[in-house]
C-alpha cells in the first residue's frame, strides 16, 4: 500500500534572495513514520529539480507563487504551494 507524503509544517520560504522574484524554499519532506529520504522536490512546470538527504531536508529555489510536486518511492505524489511568509 502506497503511503501519502506529509509535507511537515517545516515548509519554511524564506527570501534570502529576491532575484527575478525568486524565493528559497526549505522544508523536511515526512509520512506518519518520520522523514522521507531521497524524496524528489520539482517546481511544477519546470525542469528545476532537487532531492531531499536522508532525513527528508531540501532546499530549492523557485518562482514566486509557484507551486512544488513532491514524489518519492512508495508514496503518493503531492503538490503543495509554495508561498513567500
């Protein structure tokens, strides 16, 4: 059975830089089990792309307002909003 990912409340966007009105997103990626490692973090309709370490951590730059689709082995893809705080 494949499980839903849950995008912790670590979510955080932080403008560390505003370049193009570009925004970096950090986040732990986690189930009900605890981190998720190695999910794939993708800004929806682009090629930008990273992956998360071991213990579901990532960091990604991307178009403000845009939004990220999360997918790792034996879960369910999600698709959550990332908004500048």
């Amino acid at each position: 059975m494949r499980k839903s990912l849950l995008i912790t409340a670590l979510l955080l966007v932080s403008t560390l830089a505003i370049y193009a009105q570009n925004v970096v997103v950090q986040g732990r990626v986690a189930d009900a089990s605890g981190p998720v490692p190695n999910a794939t973090i993708q800004e929806k309709g682009t090629s930008n792309t990273v992956r998360g370490d071991a213990e579901g951590n990532f960091s990604i730059r991307v178009k403000q307002g845009a939004r990220l689709v999360i997918s790792a082995v034996g879960h369910e893809t999600s698709e959550v909003a990332a908004a500048a705080t």
